[in-house]
C-alpha cells in the first residue's frame, strides 16, 4: 500500500475539515502542548451555523474565542476535566462547565455516557510504514481515537516523536490538517527559600531505590531538585516535566530499581521546554501509555516505594484535602490526585506526600484550616492522606487519631494560625 499516496488524499483545507462539526456533537481534544492550536482557533468560525457542541478537553492553554467569547453561550460549551487560566475566566459566562473525575477512568466513564463523534488532535509526521506519533500526550487520546466517528489531525513536525502506546496509523485519520508551529512550553519562575524549605522536607522522606510521581509547579520542582542527593530513583508519573529531566541528569534517577517498566521513564503527558521535548524525541528510555494505564491505582501500587508528590490548596485539621477548588469556584481539576496517593500507599514500602505552603495572601490566609468553607471540594480524603509538608516541617498522618492529627498539622501550620486553629478544634470538640 502506498502510504504517501492516502496521506495526500486525507489532507484538506481548514475550512473543508470544520465542515465536519455539526450541532449537537461530542468532539474530543488532545491535550496540553498536544492541543490542536490551529482547529480549536478557528472553531468559532462555524458559530452560525451549529448549535450546543460539547468540546471535552483539560488544561487548556490557550484562551480560544469558541469559549472565552460570551457570544458562543449555546453555541459551544466546553466540558474542562481540569480547569487553567482560560476555563477559570470564562465559567461566569456558562460557556465552561467542569467533568468531575478520576483520571484512570475518565475515558471509560465518560463514553458510557456519550460517544465521541469527532477527535481532534496533533500528531508528529508520518513514518515510512505509514504510523504517526501522538507525542507528548496519551492520557485519553487512543481511547477515544479507536471510538470517533471522525478522527482529525494536525500534523506538526515540531512535535518530537515518542515512544510507547502512542502510534497511529494513517487508515485511522479521516482528515489531515499540515500545520508549522512551536510546541507550547512551560517556564516556571526560580524557585523561592520557602519552596527549598519544603524541598527538602519532602526528600528527606524518599528513600534511596525510590519509584515517584511528581506534580508540576514550583514546589514539586523544588522537591525534584532536593531528590538530588538520591540514587537509584525510579519515574512513574502522570506528567514529565522539567524537573524530572533536571534530576536525571545529577545522576538521580536511573530506573534500575523499578519493579515495573524497569529500566523505563513511564508517564502519559509531558509539559516544559523545548529542551524537555528535545530529550523526549525518539528517546526509547521513555514511554508514554494511556492514564488508563499509567494512573491506575493498582498499576501504581505494582512499584516498589512508590512515592507519589503533589500538592494542595487547603487541609482541615482532620486530613481532609482540597486540590481544586476555592470554595464553590472550580479551580482546577482533581487529575490523578487521588490516584497516585491511593497507589502509593498501596505499594510495598510506598507513601504519599501532599507539599504546599503554610499559607497564602502575604500570610494573611491559612491554608490549614478547622473546616472546610461551603462548596469546597474534598479531592482527597482524611483516610488516604499520608504524609503533609509546609516549610514548617512534616506531619504524618498515617494511622493517627483525629486528635492525633490535630496536633500534627497545628505544628507545620503558619504561626500567625496556630493559637486560632487550638481554639477552633477544642471550641468545636475536633478530637
């Protein structure tokens, strides 16, 4: 078969390829710096003519007119797993609504809800045998990939080419769109001495041999950096980022100790810097397979000492943790949270640790708090929260009472707190 000859077919104009989206549809998205730029910016062009399409999507990273645009409410609504800058901004105007989670099973329990009709993704240039890589993200693109009516793709050839479960083939795109842009990037700022205080609280906490899960943002980057002194660290996690690639190269992670995918980077999306994306191409120490996979809570649990690293906007003095929400305002997503918390404690010698700062507002707001404020979501619960870390030191929760509890996170919460936090728990009998 000649591959050259169907790619040509398959490849279409802009304008012919949106001819595909019709009212009342579930088009499906690739993710982060997989996010199909050209389609989804020219999205709102068809408006006149459709009527309540469902995009589903998370992480967004550009702010597309289809949802920002109060004009769009009817017209488009994206249905976000995971909100960022552009969701946050545009929820008020209900062209944004947010899918509760787990990340493992969104894709089975999304689509026995509704079947995707159209995919819309991003993939590297097509090889001699006719495949295509999915790059950079594989957290639910196959799944819906193999379920689409319609599948369309960007082929970019600025997306490295990875390894794993990311191939696909040529007779399973309906449309090509040929596309020339630079893959979007992450640069965090440099890390601060609170984010190196709870740094190196964190690492004290990972043992040599270690297999860990790591978020991404400044204090997860801080940890990474502080996990320099370790050996034989393995990878499993849901997101690469730059930190990983920055503790590989001390010597840190070898992967020789993972009881799982020895030897191998194992993750389902990567986001950072083009020199991140350089070290990924054709980088066959590193495999990308679905959140399916990859998230699982007992796949997870398969790594010996799996640590999992994440982070948290609050904690009730009885463990419970919120990860994405401010009260009722959706923040940002629960991912793989929970996931990763959940296998980890599961994993033979393996533990949790939740990292965040002793508060927020220039010290005028505790993230540790009594209770929770009305619509705050739990993301995680008191009975799987392990290990909690501020730049006050550590607090383990594991197996403790909840008066046990109480105290633990009295100590690692900012001093300006802790006389009002003594107070509530007694006055309201938390013990």
């Amino acid at each position: 078969m000649n591959y050259r000859e169907m790619y040509q077919r398959k490849l279409v104009s802009l304008e012919k390829v949106l001819e595909n989206i019709k009212s009342h549809q579930e088009v499906v998205t690739s993710l982060c710096a997989c996010e199909p730029v050209v389609l989804l910016s020219s999205l709102h062009t068809i408006k006149d003519r459709v009527e309540n399409v469902s995009v589903v999507n998370a992480m967004m990273r550009e702010k597309y007119e289809f949802f920002m645009n109060p004009e769009m409410k009817g017209h488009f609504l994206l249905n976000s797993w995971f909100y960022s800058d552009g969701p946050r901004a545009a929820h008020n105007q209900e062209t944004v609504s947010y899918v509760p989670l787990q990340l493992h099973q969104f894709s089975r329990n999304r689509m026995a809800y509704r079947s995707p009709d159209v995919f819309l993704g991003c993939v590297s240039p097509m090889d001699k045998h006719g495949y295509f890589s999915l790059s950079l993200s594989t957290v639910l693109e196959k799944d819906f990939i193999e379920n689409a009516d319609i599948v369309i793709m960007e082929v970019n050839p600025k997306l490295p080419r990875t390894h794993g479960d990311t191939h696909i083939h040529i007779s399973d795109i309906d449309y090509l769109v040929e596309v020339d842009y630079e893959v979007p990037t992450l640069e965090l700022p440099p890390l601060s001495e609170k984010d190196l205080l709870i740094g190196n609280y964190a690492a004290d906490l990972v043992e040599d041999g270690s297999t860990i899960q790591i978020g991404f943002g400044n204090i997860p980057g801080a940890i990474a950096h502080c996990l320099s002194r370790k050996k034989d660290l393995g990878v499993h996690s849901e997101m690469f980022t730059d930190a990983m690639l920055d503790l590989y190269e001390t010597g840190a992670i070898t992967n020789r100790k993972k009881t799982l995918w020895k030897d191998k980077f194992i993750a389902d999306v990567a986001l950072g810097s083009k020199r991140l994306y350089d070290f990924l191409d054709e980088n066959m120490a590193v495999e990308f397979h679905r959140g399916s996979v990859v998230n699982d809570p007992a796949v997870i649990s398969r790594n010996y000492k799996m640590v999992s690293i994440n982070s948290a906007l609050q904690m009730d003095l009885t463990g419970q943790c919120c990860a994405e929400s401010l009260g009722f305002k959706q923040y940002s997503g629960t991912g793989g949270h929970k996931e990763f918390i959940t296998g980890a404690q599961d994993s033979p010698g393996g533990k949790s640790i939740l990292a965040f700062y002793s508060s927020a507002k220039n010290d005028s707001v505790s993230r540790i708090v009594p209770w929770f404020k009305p619509g705050t979501v739990v993301t995680t619960s008191r009975i799987d929260v392990d290990c909690v870390v501020t730049e006050y030191g550590v607090a383990c929760l594991r197996g403790r009472s909840v008066r046990e509890r109480v105290q633990e996170l009295i100590n690692i919460a900012h001093p300006n707190f802790r006389d009002e936090l003594r107070f509530e728990a007694r006055h309201n009998m938390v013990w």
